[in-house]
C-alpha cells in the first residue's frame, strides 16, 4: 500500500485551548476477561500447521512465519503492563516510510495486538456510526501529522484478512472529538462541532489485509492517556452515500484502542498547540485500558513507528499488526449518529444490545452471516 501525497504533512499553527471531556468507561468483570483473552491466545496456536502447508506465495508464508514465531514466543513468555512500557516502540529498520511493501513492513513486526487488541470491547462514548469512507482523515487539524498502516490478521487461520471493513477515530491536538457537543469536550457551548468529522473514517483492508489512514497524533483528556479507537466491521455493506451506516455495519468483530510510547507522547505534548491544554496528562502507566489490555497476557497494543523527518513535525509514521477474532460479536455504545446534517445526538445505546454499556464483554458464538 501507497500513500502518494505525503506534502500536506507540515504542521498548521492554529488551535483554541479547549477542556477535555470526562470519558463515559464501564470497568469490565475481570474473570470473564480473562477467559475471554486465553481462550483467544490458545486460539493462535493453531497458527504453525497452517504456515506448514505446501504452495503458499512466498512473500506471504514469509510474513506469516515470522508472525507465528513471535506469537510462540508472546505465549511461552506472558507479557505484561511493565513489559509494555519499557519497551521502545521507534522503529531501528533503514527506510520505513509509506512506501515500505507490506512484507518488508510487516513481516517480523514484533509488535502483536492479540484480540484485536480491546478484550474489553470498549468503544467510550464517542463513536460516530456513519463515518465516511476515506483514508485522509486529518482535514487541516493543527498537530504532528501521522500516516498509520494496519495489517489484520485472522486468529485461527492466521492469514492476512482482506476486505475487511475497519474505522478510526481519535481526538484533536487538544482533547475534542468530532460531529459531537458533549460536556466536557471542548466547549459544550459551541453547537458548530456537530458539523465537523475530523479524525473519523473507514477503509477497507486490501488483500494482504492492510489498511492506511492519514490521520494526527492524538492529544490528550481528562483521565485518559493518548490513544485512538478502532471498530471492524464483518460483512459491512458500502451504501451509496460512502458510510456504512443502519444495516451496512454488518457484524462487528472488534472494538480496540491502540497507543504510543511514553516518551514519545511527551516530546509531541511539548509542541504547539498541545502545549496550550492544560489538562494533567493521564501517562500510559496509570490509564486503566492500557492496563488491562497488557497486564498478564500476550498483548502489545502500541503503536510502531518511525520520523518521516528530522522533527517531529515532519510527521510521524507508524504501524501495528491486529489479530482479530472473526467469529466474535461486539456491541459497539454511542451517543451520536453522523447524518447528512451533521453530528445528531440519540438516546446512548449499542447496536443490537440495548442493555449494553460501552459493548459489553464480547461473545465468542459465531454469528450468523
């Protein structure tokens, strides 16, 4: 995958200093994650016969063999929060950039997202169904420009997933989400917001099950450490107005949130403007969804990544390997729909689960198709 225009990768200097809003986060019953997450891992054991089998592309069964091996070795020796963030997630490979083919990206990338990489199913309150389909998401917000690449990988075959349908969404530089008024991100006061859709789009994986997003490195909010969201969407329709919207949604296998390294989160929030936010910074090491997708288990839900420049606002490049569990069905919880007016707030509630509080626990029954 290519991205052609990386030109419109310098930094505006304008932004408004605006409060972060509280996040709306149900802490999940800790038992059931936990079975929920070794059922997973035991799941990609099955990986190795699979990459044994005769007549496979070369550049694939490379790339899966190198994932595999990683995958042994996440599930021999338990990975945990401290392991996390002690390690650097800055790529040391000569010549990463968006031009980089997907083998040479992917296939020893170290950096595994087992489940997908949320167990909890946690989407907050914030996304938008009906977000539209594109790959440049950033629409001249001001901040470190970011190009992330994503290769999602099917848990118990262990190839690559194509046509895949997978959204991402993430606040500003300064803490505020897109198409939604809300107390507590930015000023509530401010109805414009409902009409803006900054940082929020779908794309659709292509057949070595990669997707790219050009998007911004995130700032922060109250209680939160720096993150964006993602949502993948099993046997989505595209409607004519590019959303996937009401029925097109399909199934959804996978609500996460990824992260960055705590050094580099700290060198971007020393930049204009997320030097204007005077929220305390919540770090990695005290975010409760950091801890629960990293404590005990195989999972490293941070993002790779690389400088396109000689300063960070030259941008940044990074990417991440999802292992999704395709037979799993999420509930994603929201409060706002995107519409062709804009941002409309609706009573919170999840799609097919009304009982639901930010998704639920997932459940692992296939679903039908």
């Amino acid at each position: 995958m290519h991205f052609s225009n990386l030109a419109n990768l310098s930094v505006l200097a304008s932004a408004l200093l605006v409060a972060a809003h509280p996040g709306h986060h149900e802490e999940r019953d800790a038992l059931q994650m936990r079975s929920y997450k070794r059922s997973l891992a035991h799941g990609l054991q099955k990986c190795s016969p699979t990459l044994e089998a005769s007549g496979v592309h070369a550049r694939a069964e490379a790339r899966r063999r190198a994932l595999v091996d990683v995958q042994r070795r996440q599930l021999l020796q338990t990975r945990d929060t401290a392991d996390v963030l002690n390690k650097s997630h800055k790529s040391t490979r000569p010549n990463i950039s968006p031009f980089s083919p997907e083998d040479y990206l992917f296939e020893n990338d170290k950096n595994i997202c087992l489940l997908g990489p949320s167990p909890e199913g946690e989407t907050g309150p914030y996304w938008l169904p009906g977000e539209y389909v594109r790959s440049r998401v950033r629409e001249n917000e001001p901040g470190v420009p970011v190009v992330v690449e994503q290769q999602f990988v099917d848990a118990e075959t262990c190839e690559p997933i194509p046509n895949l349908w997978t959204e991402i969404w993430g606040c500003n530089a300064t803490g505020v989400y897109s198409g939604l008024v809300a107390e507590g991100n930015g000023n509530s006061a401010d109805l414009s917001n409902h009409n803006t859709s900054f940082l929020r789009g779908l794309q659709q994986t292509d057949r070595e099950g990669v997707v790219l997003f050009d998007t911004l490195f995130p700032g922060h909010y109250a209680d939160r450490t720096t993150h964006y969201h993602n949502v993948v969407h099993v046997n989505a329709t595209l409607l004519p107005n590019n959303t996937l919207a009401g029925g097109g949604l399909g199934r959804v296998a996978h609500i996460g949130q990824i992260f960055w390294d705590q050094d580099l989160i700290e060198a971007v929030e020393s930049t204009y403007p997320y030097n204007t936010n005077n929220i305390t910074i919540t770090p990695n090491a005290e975010d409760r969804v950091f801890q629960v997708e990293t404590d005990g288990y195989a999972s490293d839900p941070v993002l790779n990544y690389a400088m396109l420049g000689d300063s960070l606002e030259d941008g940044l490049f990074a990417w991440i390997t999802v292992v999704v569990n395709m037979s799993a069905i999420h509930y994603p919880y929201y409060t706002n729909v995107w519409t062709a007016e804009g941002g409309e707030a609706v009573n919170g509630t999840s799609d097919g689960d009304y009982r639901a509080i930010d998704g639920g626990l997932p459940s692992t029954t296939t679903a039908a198709n």
